[in-house]
C-alpha cells in the first residue's frame, strides 16, 4: 500500500503574530514553524501502516525551501521519502490542485491530509483533491481500518460518528482521533540520523493560478479591560449590565 501524507508548515500556536507590507502578507521572522497538528495525527497513523502493514509513507509539501526542516521532521518520524512542490501555497485551490496533478501522475493508494490547517483553516484542500482526482473521501476522520482494497472509516459528526465503507483509492481529512496525542512520535537521533539519507525530491511546480488574493490581514480586537465589582454592590452590577454590556 502506497500512502501520500501532505504536510502544512504552520506557525507555532505560541508565536507573535504580525503582518506586514500595509497589513497584506504574513511576518515569518522570528516565527516558529511546526508540522499542522491535523497531519501529524495523519502521519501518526500512515506511520503505523507503515510498521503493522508493509505500507511505504511519502509525504508531501507544497511550498518554499524554508519548510524544509518540517519535512526532515517528518522523515525523521518515520517517512520513507519528502516531496516539496516548489511554489508559493497562494491558496487552497492551488495547493489542492498541485498535489492531484502530482498524483494523477504517481498514483498512491491512501492520501491522508489534515481536515485543515491551524493558520488559515480553510479546511478545503483535502475535499478538492478528492473531486479532482475521482477518489472516495472521508472528512473529520477519526478511525481508520484497511484491508486489503477495502477500507473502513470512522468520522466524527454532530452528536457522535458515523462509519463508512469504501474501496480504495482514499483520501481522509485527518483530527485528533484518528490517533491520540500519546501516540505521537518524537523523532530520536537514530531517526534524525536516518532521515539525512532518505530520498527529498523538489518538483517543479504546474502552471496554476490562485482562484482568490489577500486584500488585508486584521488581528482580533484586543480584549476589554475587566470591571471588578464589590460582591454587595448589585445596584452597579445592575447598572452595568443594563446600560454598558446591554444584555439585560
């Protein structure tokens, strides 16, 4: 079984976050960058494929040179082999399309991808992969068995999961579930060491234009700053809530 992992490189959840050039592209510096939580859970679980199957585990970026050490990470998890499609990720529609045209040519029996991202959350790439390339895809994945072709998928839903039946080819939007936090694997220095020699192939990218543009980044409004009233004082507690917060 051939399994495709696609990579985001995102911004550590305790970064500082700006902006520049007039609020319209992101500040990378000083920023750490990390696996996307949502496909190292994928990559947890081709991992174990991988380990309990046979299965080999590429795994796949679609970005710049400075996500390099992201992908290393990933080999030295327990990939067999990174791929880095060699262009700017303007959008989901672009980076969607990239990695289909890819695998129209390379084909892989299971594509896991994270149900979305942590920095834009678009949660669009993994569906239109699946409407370009023609496979069976699974959303909000949170369990995973294959036997043979024949796949069974465990998706989480409103009020509790749902599990579905399919033939590969696959691909699934990968979350918390499909393995827990516990089973995620920190690469040790005989990972390292051997990540150094697996296989990292830069692809030129297609010819692809972005379907949509950033017109201007904005932060969220920065909290109010809190009231602290006297446990006794309900007349101004009233006072406030009728007249300043307006919710009575």
């Amino acid at each position: 079984m051939k399994i495709l992992v696609c990579i985001s490189n995102v911004p550590d959840t305790t970064s500082k976050i700006n902006f520049i050039e007039n609020d319209t592209k992101f500040d990378k510096q000083g920023v750490q960058f990390v696996i996307n939580p949502n496909d190292e859970f994928g990559l947890t679980r081709a991992i174990w494929f991988k380990e309990q199957q046979g299965a080999t585990v590429d795994v796949m970026h679609v970005g710049r040179s400075d996500a390099d050490p992201t992908l290393r990470k990933a080999l030295a998890i327990g990939a067999d082999k990174a791929l880095r499609i060699d262009t700017d990720a303007t959008d989901g529609f672009v980076v969607a399309n990239q990695i289909a045209n890819f695998v129209k040519e390379n084909p892989y029996d299971l594509i896991i991808a994270g149900r979305e991202s942590i920095d834009y959350n678009g949660g669009m790439v993994p569906g239109m992969m699946a409407s370009v390339l023609g496979y069976a895809f699974v959303n909000t994945c949170v369990g995973l068995k294959i036997d043979g072709k024949e796949a069974v998928a465990v998706r989480e839903m409103d009020g509790g999961s749902e599990t579905l039946k399919t033939q590969l080819p696959l691909i699934i939007g990968a979350q918390k579930g499909l393995v827990e936090e516990t089973d995620l694997k920190i690469p040790n220095m005989r990972g390292i060491m051997q990540a150094r020699q697996k296989p990292f192939e830069v692809i030129a990218a297609k010819d692809i234009n972005a379907n949509t543009t950033v017109s201007k980044f904005e932060k969220p409004e920065p909290k109010a700053h809190v009231k602290l009233i006297a446990a006794d004082d309900l007349d101004q507690l009233i006072d406030l809530l009728q007249n300043e917060a307006k919710v009575l």
